[in-house]
C-alpha cells in the first residue's frame, strides 16, 4: 500500500515535532502546499495539546475540589472535638468551684 503525498508529509511533521514546524514556518522553509498543509498540522497539535491541558485543568480542579472538601470535614471535626474540650473544662472548673466551696 503506497502513501499519499500528504501522509509521507505528514509523517515528516510528526518525526519534526510542534516546535521545529513552527520554526520552519516562521523561516518560511515550507513551500506550496507544504505551507498550508504545515498551518493546518499545526492547529490541529495545537488543539490536541488545548483540550490535553484542559483535561489536566479539569483533574486538578476536581482533585482540589476533593482535598478541600476533606480539609473541611476535618475542620468540622476539630472544632467538635474543641467544643467538647471546652465543655469538660468548664465542667471541671464548675466541679472544682463546687468542691472547694464544700470544704
């Protein structure tokens, strides 16, 4: 099965990856189709690597979402567990005041 003058290209860009297409346009290196086949090559690696990145946003956010959401519960749970330290304290002290004014 023979390729297409677009694939043998195209392969060409793969093997040249993002950042060297993007020199050799800026260079004008490419000629003809080259040019445009290259642009186009270009923008669809660029919207590949948008909606990657996107996706990466997207995980971190949920993962953030998820810590903060344990951050608070372990908040909610630190304030019960003060409040009850308090309670006994102030039991204490009221049980202590009522013992000292016993004797």
């Amino acid at each position: 099965m023979s390729q297409t003058v677009g694939e043998i290209f195209r392969s060409k860009l793969e093997s040249l990856g993002v950042e060297e297409v993007r020199l050799k346009l800026s260079r004008r290196e490419f000629r003809g189709f080259e040019t445009e086949f290259a642009e186009s090559w270009l923008a669809h690696e660029d919207d590949k690597s948008s909606r990657a990145a996107a996706a990466r946003s997207e995980f971190r956010e949920e993962e953030n979402l998820s810590i903060s959401r344990k951050a608070l519960r372990n908040s909610e749970r630190a304030t019960r567990i003060a409040i009850s330290a308090i309670m006994l304290s102030i039991s204490m002290a009221i049980l202590t005041i009522i013992q000292w004014h016993s004797k």
